[in-house]
C-alpha cells in the first residue's frame, strides 16, 4: 500500500468505520425489534434467538476466509464485495415474509459482513504503521461501537415504532451504498506480498464446530439433552479434527502458532467473554423492558441509552489508553465495571428498581467501552503486517463466536426457567443464571486482561512474532525457487 497523507488516513479510516457502523447498527437494532418480530411471526424465544445467531454464526464461520482471500486476492477487492452483498441482504431481510426467510436472508447479510468488518481492520493496520497512531485509530473504530448502541435503540425503536420491524434494515441502504462509492474513489488496493491459499478442509471444520455446537445448545431446552447430544459429539469432532489437520498444512486457514503468543490468546478469550456478555446482556435486557415492563420498542431503546452512551465515551479514551500506557488498565477497568454490573442483577436483582436498573447499565456501558479497543489493538499489534488481515480475522471471529454463544447460552438459560410461565411472572427468577455467566464472563476479561499483557506476555508475543516471520521468509524463498 502506498504511503498516504495525514488527511487521506483520516478518510479510509472513516470509510472503513462506516462498515463498522452499518454491521454494528444491524445488531443493535435488531435487538430492540425482537418483541416486534415475536408478535409479527409469532416467533418462540429459540426463533428470536435464530435470528440473531444465524447471522453471528455465519460471520464467525467466514471471517477467517475472508481475511486471508483479502490479504491473497485484494482488501479493496473484498470490501467492496461485502459492501454490496451485505446491502443486498438487507433489502431481502426487510422483505422476508416468515421467520424462516428471514433467519436465511440473515444469513445472507452475514456473508456480506464477513467481508466487512476484518477486512476493514486489515486496511486500517496496513495504513496506520505508526503503532501510536494505529491505537488512536483502533480508539475510534470502537468509539463507532459506541456510536452505534447509541443510535441503535433510538432509531430502531423510531422505525419500530412509526413504520414496522422492517424498516430497521432500511438503514443499512444508504449508508452502504456512500460507503461503496467512497472505497471505489479513495482506498488504495492493498494485499500481502504473498497470498495465502484457501484452506476447504478447515473451513469445513470449522463450519461445522461453530454450526453443531450453537444448535445444539439453542434447541436444547425444547428438544432435551438426548436429542441434541449428537451435535455436541459433531462440534467435539470437528474440533479434535481441527487441532490434528491445521498445523499439519503449510497455509492453514487458523494458524495455530499465533496463540504462542499470549496477549493473542488472551485477547481471543477476552473477545469471547466480552461479546458473550454484550450478547446475552441484549437479549435480555430487550425482552425484560418491552415484554416484563411493557415499554414500546422507542421507549425501550431511551432506557438503553445509560449503557450505549457510556460505551460511546470510554472507546476513544480506551484507545489512547492503549496507544500510551499499554492494554492492561483499560483490560481491568473493563473487567472490573462488568463483572460489577453483573452482580448487581445476580445478587440485587437489579432490574426490579429503576435506579439500580441505570446503575447496572451504566457500569456495563464502562465495560464494554474499555474493552473493545485492547482486544484489537493486541490480536494484529507484534504480528507480521503480512499477516494482518488473518490476525484481525481471528480477533472478529472470536467476538462474533462470543456473541453467538451468549445468546444462545443465555437464551436457553432463559427459556428453560420461564418454561410455560409468563416473563412477567417469571423473568427475575429465570434470568439470574444468565446474570450469574455474565458476571463469569466479566471476571474472565479481569483475570485474562492482568495475567497476559505483562512482561512474560509480552516476550511470548515477540517470540510468536520472530518463528512467523521466519516462516513467511522461508516460504516466499521457496515460493519464489519454484518460480
């Protein structure tokens, strides 16, 4: 990629924030629209859950793929790709005329979103080589998450409320389509210097890991455990298969000597848990004020506000936070305030009083604003650039993986305690344990956030770091004999 201007970063960091902002928007808004949808096509909360985890499920199984086929066949090339079939998908979505259509016009979007949102951060480290600048940069692409939960609930509470559910996708038209004229005139093409080749085998597999293990638990308080346990041994295979089959490919799809690196394992399984919790704490919380309390879709997405703004305000600090002092205090902040959060509905119930309630989802807004910028900073930061695009995929994956789980977990939890009850009568009760795994998930980002981003981490970064830019040496020289 050729060197570019101070304003010209600017502005392909800004064009890239905008495919944050639309994928980012989709979720958010689709949170608020559930209770609609629920009524609209008399969905079951495992449909609502589908809905969601179809799209998340996708995203996780192809972000990988499209990392490495951008770094191989172009980023520009790709992006724009995903820029138009996740616009395309969109459009149907709002046409679905069941839940069944919609969960595969989701699904659809989600093939667009995989071109999207790693892809964005691989031209992002590929244009912003000063790690400084790149961590200020990386600061605002969370502060666009930020930007989202706050327009998210209002707009689509708005839309819901004025139009229908099916206005919620109409968003995603026109900033797409600015988004893809502006990647036609401004971002320069970009690509490794040599492109990594497809891995079918462990993109199957992976597919499958992800595909049998999110069904299994979505549907296992309808089907029972006996019916659902042959997913389970599918997704305990795949896996099995996967640790086998990848190290033994020169170009594996994941590469597993990036998690020698401990900030890059870390960052997976903090991305895991913080996502699992933003997942979970969504989904409840959305069908906790339209369906317990009775607010209108606008009305439920005003009470989101005290955790959207909060998380709106931390991402940039977050990000500066890491470009001068490093991962660690943002990592601890995050950790402490959501697993903070977390007992206050677990012990205190704190839904059931308004001035608890603000407090629980200010301090889960804190949270999730510190903890987003770290995770990226840390998964391509001490990585060959070469290597960009497959490290910023893994890093996405885990957060879509993350996502998809704690629905589906925290969904199942859900539905198991309410059972035949009413949520009016039964939701408190039923959704305890899902409040207990969110404080689970939050202790994990406060555990793993001070045990890897000190010394001994950061040398098992660097030595990561030195055996897979020897391999990239060793594998062009040979590509290049063979030339």
């Amino acid at each position: 990629m050729p060197e570019l201007s101070h304003r010209r970063r600017l502005l392909v960091l800004a064009i890239c924030c905008m495919s944050l902002l639309i994928v980012s928007l989709d979720n958010t808004v689709l949170n608020v629209a559930l209770p609609s949808m629920q009524r609209d096509l008399h969905a079951t909360t495992s449909g609502l859950q589908w809905t969601i985890d179809a799209y998340t499920l996708v995203l996780a199984s192809l972000l990988m793929l499209a990392g490495s086929t951008a770094d191989r066949i172009g980023r520009k090339r790709v992006f724009m790709a995903g820029l138009m079939v996740f616009t395309a998908g969109s459009v149907l979505c709002s046409l679905a005329p069941d839940l069944s259509l919609l969960v595969v016009f989701r699904m659809v979007q989600a093939v667009g979103g995989s071109m999207l949102n790693p892809v964005a951060m691989s031209i992002i480290t590929n244009t912003f080589t000063d790690a400084r600048e790149r961590a200020r940069a990386i600061g605002v692409w969370g502060a666009v998450v930020g930007i989202s939960m706050a327009l998210g609930p209002l707009v689509g509470g708005l839309l819901v409320q004025s139009v229908s559910w099916r206005a919620i996708f109409w968003v995603n038209l026109p900033i797409g389509l600015a988004a893809l004229l502006l990647t036609l005139r401004f971002v320069p093409e970009s690509r490794a210097p040599r492109g990594r080749r497809p891995d079918p085998v462990g993109q199957v597999l992976v597919i499958a890991l992800f595909g049998a293990l999110t069904y299994g638990i979505i549907q296992a308080p309808d089907a029972g455990p006996a019916s659902v346990a042959p997913y389970f041994v599918i997704a305990a295979v795949a896996l099995l298969a996967l640790l086998w089959y990848e190290p033994r490919r020169d170009e594996p799809l994941i590469d597993l000597r990036f998690f020698r690196s401990a900030p890059f394992s870390g960052a997976t399984v903090i991305a895991i848990s913080a996502f699992a919790a933003l997942g979970g704490f969504l989904f409840m919380s959305t069908l906790y004020l339209q369906n317990v309390r009775g607010l209108d879709a606008l009305h439920a997405g005003l009470w989101m506000l005290p955790m959207a703004a909060p998380t709106f305000l931390c991402a940039p600090l977050s990000g500066r936070l890491v470009g001068t002092r490093g991962p660690r205090l943002p990592l601890l902040i995050a950790g402490t305030a959501m697993t903070v959060s977390g007992l206050m509905f677990a012990l205190f119930e704190a839904e059931t009083s308004n001035v608890t309630l603000f407090i629980g989802y200010v301090l889960f807004g804190i949270g999730f604003g510190f903890v987003n910028a770290p995770i990226t900073n840390t998964a391509v930061s001490g990585m060959p650039r070469a290597q960009a695009g497959v490290a910023a995929a893994v890093a996405s994956t885990s957060r879509q993986l993350g996502q998809t789980l704690g629905v589906a977990v925290i969904g199942a939890v859900l539905a198991s305690g309410i059972g035949a009850s009413s949520y009016r009568t039964a939701f408190v009760s039923a959704a305890r344990p899902g409040w207990w795994i969110l404080t689970v998930c939050g202790l994990a980002v406060l555990a793993l956030g001070l045990l890897t981003s000190g010394l001994w981490a950061r040398r098992t970064a660097e030595r990561a770091a030195e055996r897979l830019e020897t391999t990239e040496i060793r594998q062009a020289v040979g590509a290049a004999g063979r030339g």
